[in-house]
C-alpha cells in the first residue's frame, strides 16, 4: 500500500507544494512546528533513509539545501534546522524548520495549525525563491 507521501505526490491527496524535481517533492508540513515548516520527500518510495542509494541522498541533500534557503528568504528566521526522523511515516523525509532558537527543533512541543489561505501563501512565498 502506497504512503501518505506516495498519495501527496501522486496528487490523491491535496498538499502545499513548495518544489518538485523529477525525483524529489517538497511540501508544507499540515502539523508544523513553526510556519514555514516544509517536508522533502524522495518520489521513489524507501521507508529508511539511510537505505537511499548514496547518489540519490546527495542529490536529495542538495534539493534540501535548495528549499532550505529559499525558506530562510520567504520566512523571517535566523536558520533553517534540519532534522530526520522517520518513524511516524514509512516514507523518507527530510524536515526543514525555520529557528530562532534552538528549542523550536523540539519536536515534542505542540504542533501548530495555520489557516489554509495562511498556508497557500506560504508554500508560494517560498516557492518563489526556489533555484532549481
């Protein structure tokens, strides 16, 4: 059975896109920790990781660092954080957090909830600094 993120990018399930290659797609978290909090997702679905081939992580590293500084101009923030965690979704991902301090990478905290027009507005902003 397909993932949750499988679904997002085959366009069953509605997402906040911020940026698409041919392999990868990067898309707004719908339970964030801070705004402008993005998930990037290899197209090909592998459930850890550390199983990509290490071509296709790099690549997919460098597709972060792409997004990630497009974030770092669309969302007022001192850094952008990356972390990988993987046990909720069986689906590798990679999560991009705007900080202004080192607890706003604390994933226990409460997730927020942002108002779609909010979250449109977003994944636009930082999809118009993408450089692919």
């Amino acid at each position: 059975m397909a993932s949750i993120f499988t679904k997002i990018i085959n366009g069953e399930i509605p997402s906040y896109k911020v940026a698409e290659s041919d392999k990868f797609y990067a898309f707004l978290d719908i339970s964030p920790l801070k705004y402008g909090h993005t998930l990037v997702v290899p197209k090909k679905e592998e459930d850890y990781i550390f199983d990509i081939e290490d071509e296709e992580l790099g690549e997919m590293m460098i597709f972060s660092k792409k997004v990630a500084k497009a974030i770092k101009q669309a969302v007022p923030c001192k850094k952008v954080g990356v972390a990988v965690i993987g046990l909720d979704v069986h689906h590798a991902h990679i999560h991009l957090i705007p900080l202004d301090e080192g607890g706003d990478l604390n994933f226990a905290m409460e997730k927020k909830s942002f108002p779609a027009d909010q979250m449109k507005e977003c994944a636009e902003k930082i999809s118009a600094y993408v450089e692919m």
